[in-house]
C-alpha cells in the first residue's frame, strides 16, 4: 500500500520501544527506506486524546499505532466508523493483536509489511460505550495488573520476583465476586467468580496457544467465568494452555453470546481491559460490533482469509 499516506502515533514509553530506545528518527528512516510517505507524531507535551484528533483531522488514510496494546486500542477506538483504517507497529511488551494478525513483531518488517499490506475487517467489543480488541477482565486479574504497574519499564531479576510474590499473594487472599449475568440472549444467573472476561470472537485451545484468536470476524462474544483460581488453579490452567487443553479445565466455563450486562453490588468496578487497568460504572453493558474496524494485515493473511 506504498501510495497510501499514513499518520504515525509513536507511543515511545511502551515496552519495547523504551527498552530499545526507538525514536522518531528511526521510524522516519524506516519509512523513507520503504518509499512510503509518513507523518510521524512522536510529541510528549500533549495528550493522546489531542494526538488523535490531530490523526483523524490529517489527510493520512493510514492510522499507524507504533505502541503497545493500550495505544493500538486508543487509536482504534477513534478509527470504529470511519474510513480510516488502523496499523500497527507492535512496540509493546504483549503485543496480543499484532499476533493475531500476523503482523511482524521485528520492527524493520513490520513497516515493510505497509507495503504489501491489504485492509482486513475485524469485530470489536464494546462495554459501556468503550471499545475493546481483546478482553475485558474483572475479578482478581486487574488487582494483579495493577501490581504490575509498578514495576513498568523495570527489567531486573528483583522487580520481576517481586512480581510473583505479589501476584501469589493476591491470589492466596482474593474473595470471590457475587455477579448478576444477563445475556442478550435472556438468559440471567447470579454466581460468584474469581474472575471473569468477556472477550471479542474466542481465543484458540491448541498446543502452545496463549490466548490467540484465528477468528476476529465471526461476529460474537465469549464470556469465561473462573469459578476459583487459587494457585493450584493457576499452574493447572497454565499447564493446559501449554498442552493445548485448558477450555476442559474443571475450575472454568464458557460460552458464546451476542451480548451480556454484568452487574455487582457495587457501584465502580475495576477491569482490565485490553491490558490496561480502567475504573467503569455499573452495570456493565458488553456488546459486539461486527467488522466494525478496517485493519492492515499482511497480504498472506488476506489471501487466506479469502480463501477459507
């Protein structure tokens, strides 16, 4: 797509960017190598929402997310209905959609990709007006990701151990959460969880597979309850995800739905939604959009898809 023009959003303090120093210089030389025409937004005097609206009021039919998961999904969340389409340069430390998408986590491929890159249509979540590519956790999870906030940008062994000892804890002194489910489907149940996520389409059971997704377009949403995840749990579900086997796990329940309201008693809840620690109002109101985002994907990704 080398006639195209593109916006780049460069979120310099996301993982991998701030662990290998990549800055607008080296974008901007990896976009002049590939012949391709950028405006490369790398500014730190001002805020995102600002950085967008000066994406979308620019002339770019490409809006590039060069940052972690969080950035890809603000910048997305400004792209739903538009026709704009969204790329990634994945500089995060997860990278969870640029993997679904096969897009190159080498950074120099990745811009090479823009080339030969084909626009793609994928579903987004949606919960409470916002928009999510992958999940959103509420229960015990998003206490632990907020424990990893503090260790941002740190990789020494002891912040790292200090992690796991955090994390364990939690999980020795979490309680569980009474929750009120409804689906669009009309079915409605109270249980209490340990956690539970919502996620956009469903993520893949197969040796090896971490919460990867072949299907980003089959236009539902996959609701996971974890009845009790104790640290016996924990390394069980771990080991399933690693033979490919963790959806038969005794502990966890799933299903396919359109849409769901999730309540609790309280009036705020913490989630984490697409890896990023948020506060929401209840109830929570989840739904999905389908094919609502144009994305870059790369031309063998396309052809597969067009195939199947």
């Amino acid at each position: 797509m080398s006639n195209q023009s593109y916006y780049v959003i460069l979120n310099a303090n996301a993982g991998t960017a701030n662990a290998t120093g990549i800055s607008e210089d080296t974008l901007r030389d990896l976009f002049v190598a590939n012949d391709l025409t950028a405006t490369i937004d790398a500014r730190t005097d001002c805020d995102l929402s600002t950085r967008l609206s000066d994406a979308m009021a620019s002339e770019a039919s490409i809006i590039v997310a060069a940052g972690g998961d969080g950035t890809i999904t603000a910048v997305a969340e400004a792209l739903v209905g538009t026709n704009k389409s969204l790329a990634i340069l994945p500089l995060g430390t997860v990278n969870a959609l640029a993997k679904d998408l096969h897009v190159p986590l080498d950074l120099p491929k990745a811009v090479a990709n823009l080339v030969t890159g084909h626009e793609h249509r994928i579903d987004v979540g949606e919960v409470n007006g916002r928009i999510f590519l992958h999940k959103v956790v509420i229960g015990v999870i998003p206490g632990v990701a907020a424990g990893r906030e503090r260790i941002r940008g740190r990789r020494d062994a002891s912040a790292k151990i200090g992690l796991l000892r955090y994390f364990f804890r939690r999980l020795a002194r979490a309680k569980r959460l009474a929750v009120v489910i409804e689906t669009a489907e009309g079915a409605r149940r109270i249980e209490r969880v340990q956690a539970l996520a919502v996620a956009s389409n469903a993520y893949d059971e197969g040796l090896g597979q971490f919460f990867s997704r072949q299907c980003l377009d089959g236009g539902t949403l996959t609701l996971y309850s974890l009845k009790h995840l104790n640290v016996r749990d924990f390394l069980r579900l771990t080991a399933g995800m690693i033979l490919g086997n963790w959806q038969n796990d005794e502990a966890l329940s799933m299903e396919s739905i359109t849409g769901v309201t999730i309540d609790t008693r309280h009036a705020l809840i913490k989630v984490m939604l697409d890896g990023e620690v948020e506060t929401l109002n209840t109830p929570l109101e989840f739904a999905i959009r389908p094919q609502a985002l144009s994305v870059i994907v790369p031309a063998e990704i396309t052809a597969s898809v067009e195939v199947a």
